[in-house]
C-alpha cells in the first residue's frame, strides 16, 4: 500500500473512530490539526512526511479528557491501527512515541524530548488549540462536562501536572483554562511556522476572550471586578 492510501484509510478510520464525539476533540478537530502540520511541513522539509501525517491524525483518537482509559492504551489501539496498514516497526514506534508525548498537562508541564516530527505534530495541536477556535472548543468541552465558561475562582498558574488533569476541579472554568493553558501556548511553539502562525492566533485569541469578558460585564454571571481582574491579566506579560 502506497504512504498516500496508507493516509487516507487512516482519515478514514479516524473520523469513523470520532464519529459522535461532541466535547471539541472530534474529527474537525484531528483534520485541522493534520492540515496544521502539512502547513508546518512546508518548511521543515526534511521532516518524515508519513509520521508526522499519520500522528496528527491519530493524536487524540483516544484522548485522555473525553474516558477513564489511559494514554498506553489510546496508543496501543493507535498501534494496533497502524500495524494492521503494514507499517515498518521503526515507523509505528516513532508515530506511538508522539502520540504518547503531544498532550499538554498544565502552565508547569515540563516538555518531553521529542522528535522533529513529534515538534511539528506537538506545533501542530497547539495551534489548533489557539485562536477563537480554542475559546469555542474549550466551551464545547465544557458544556458536555458540565464546566461553566467563567466563575468565582481565579486561574491557578501553579497547578502541578495531576491537578491541571482534574479538570472537573470545582476551581475549572473555561476562562481559567485560556490562562492556565491557551495563553501560554505562544512561547511553547518550537517551529519556525509555528511560531509564525502562533503570534496570529495568540492575538486573535486573546481578542475572542476580551470580547467575552466585556460582553459579559454587568450581566451578574460574575462581579465586575472579577472580569475586571480578568482583563487586566490580559496585558500581563507571561499572556503576551
């Protein structure tokens, strides 16, 4: 089978897998970050076209968030998925490694070495992650989870690795997580187009949650000073 077919089955068996999925890690989410790294591949022209594709469209078929199931065995099915194609083993190993390293787990989350392809996937999920799709996704997220978009509590930029995977904490918010993730992607972003592409959605984000915390300002959800907290961290400088 030709990388090409190789490819496309794999689109194909994961939007079958994700059919359904409703808290913002469904199939338009895994195409849009494959469409990411196909980006990023213009200029990293010496990365393996095949991983990287393949990872960015397996990355999240099993996400930690939406089941009790861990990252082993979201990337053993991954595994079984990509042997049953006839892979090399060589190259199923590096597509299982990046699967096991792409996720973020907090604002102290210590990065993983990785691969100039699992860099470029990594890129490539953070981006999709940024801009006003990252507030949309995130209040997807929440709404099947039963998160509200904004309460009482502050974001907490020392959550340790556990604590930020205890998103149903009573403190989580989707305002809180543009702080305690989103807004800190920029500076995370490794490649050169990724870095590009992050300062355009870091500004265009950070304008969707100013919009909505403005929109929001005398409607009671909240106190005005809270929001008013919220819009002065906007010009803090770890969010710019």
């Amino acid at each position: 089978m030709s990388d090409e077919a190789i490819i496309q089955n794999t689109a194909e068996w994961v939007e079958k897998m994700l059919s359904g999925e409703n808290s913002g890690h469904d199939w338009l989410h895994a195409k849009a970050v494959w469409d990411n790294s196909r980006e990023i591949l213009k200029s990293e022209i010496e990365a393996n076209r095949l991983i990287i594709e393949l990872a960015a469209l397996l990355h999240d078929v099993n996400d930690w968030k939406n089941n009790t199931l861990s990252d082993e065995i979201s990337a053993e099915m991954s595994e079984k998925w990509l042997k049953s194609v006839g892979l090399d083993e060589d190259v199923v190993n590096n597509i299982v490694d990046i699967i096991k390293k792409v996720s973020y787990f907090g604002p102290n989350f210590v990065e993983e070495e990785m691969s100039l392809e699992g860099k470029i996937v990594r890129d490539s999920d953070r981006l999709e992650a940024m801009g006003p799709i990252g507030w949309k996704r995130t209040t997807q997220f929440g709404k099947a989870k039963g998160i509200p978009d904004i309460n009482e509590f502050l974001p907490n930029l020392n959550l340790t690795d556990e604590e930020y995977k205890n998103y149903m904490r009573k403190e989580n918010s989707a305002i809180n997580h543009m702080f305690e993730k989103m807004l800190l992607l920029k500076t995370r972003l490794v490649t050169i187009k990724g870095k590009e592409l992050g300062k355009i959605r870091h500004e265009e984000l950070k304008t969707t949650i100013n919009e909505y915390l403005n929109g929001i300002m005398g409607k009671n959800i909240v106190s005005d000073e809270r929001i008013q907290e919220y819009i002065k961290m906007l010009e803090e400088p770890r969010f710019n």
